[in-house]
C-alpha cells in the first residue's frame, strides 16, 4: 500500500464532508459511490490502525453506511478512549446509525463517563445526539434519564442541544444505504 494513494483514495474525498464539516451531501455521495465497490474490511480496519482522526472518522462512517457490527466493539474502546480530537462524532455517528444494544452501550458508557469527567470536552453533544436517535429508532427512552446530567455539563458551558447536523448526516447514512 502507498500511504499517499490510500489516504488520496480513502479519506481525502471524505473527512471534511462527514460529521461536524459536512457540506454538499451530493458531492458526498457521489465519492461515495466511485470507490464503493472496492471497499472491504480490510480497508476500514487499516483506516482505524491509523493513529489519526480524520482516517478513523472515515472509517466510522463506512462502518456505518455498510452496517458492519463487527467494529463496532473497536469503535467502541477508540470512543472511550477519547485519544484523538475530533474523531468522538464520527464514533457517536457510527454507533447511532447501527442502532443495536451494543450501540446504546457504547454510547451510554461514553455519556456515563463523560458527562461526569467533562475532558475531553467535545463530542458530549454528539452523545446526546446519538441517544436521541437510538431511543427514536429502538423505541427506547434512554434520553430523558440522561438529561439531567446533559443540563448541568451544560451549566458550566454554552453548548445548545440542537441535532439537526447530526440527525442530517444519520439521514445521508440511510439514503446511501437505501441506495
């Protein structure tokens, strides 16, 4: 593999238009689609041996468009972790999208941890979001018991509670998916 052309290929066409940079989701999908037969396994596992953001991001929201559950125990331990920034969104993203009870774990154990730890401060918000979206897709009610630590994390910041970026980019998810 030429490091260069991998990330050229893999990532360069995606990191900035997934997540909290989102911009035309057409142009998105269209990436999307001109290397979507040739995307394995392997090529997502090799993204997340990456230690950097935008490479994991990337592989989060192929795991998510391909509804691959077996990374989702490795996307899990990277969001608890909270090793690099910005790469919590692209987790929150991933496991929302897949939506199983392995999902509402790993996103209740990051909000259990990091409502209460406040650092890194960053992709709270995004666990909220994802909650949200896991209780309207599992029929679960989840969210109501996490808000009350939502609105204190919030007292000590400025931070609106708006998903409208993250339930869009869930929805972006689904219509690739639906094809």
């Amino acid at each position: 593999m030429n490091e260069p052309d991998f990330t050229a290929k893999w990532v360069l066409p995606f990191y900035r238009k997934i997540g909290r940079f989102r911009t035309n989701e057409d142009e998105l999908v269209s990436s999307y689609l001109r290397v979507s037969s040739e995307l394995t396994p392997q090529v997502v596992q090799t993204l997340f041996s990456e230690p950097n953001w935008r490479h994991r991001s990337t592989a989060a929201w192929f795991t998510a468009i391909r509804g691959w559950t077996d990374f989702e125990e490795e996307i899990i331990e990277y969001l608890l972790l909270c090793e690099l920034c910005y790469e919590g969104g692209g987790f929150l993203l991933s496991l929302a999208s897949l939506a199983t009870p392995n999902s509402v774990r790993g996103v209740t154990n990051y909000l259990d941890r990091y409502l209460v730890e406040r650092d890194p401060y960053g992709s709270q918000a995004d666990g909220m979001h994802a909650l949200k979206w896991l209780d309207l897709k599992n029929g679960t009610a989840l969210f109501p018991k996490y808000e009350p630590r939502w609105i204190d994390f919030c007292a000590e910041r400025s931070r609106p509670l708006d998903e409208t970026r993250f339930f869009s980019n869930l929805r972006t998810i689904e219509r690739i998916q639906k094809g």
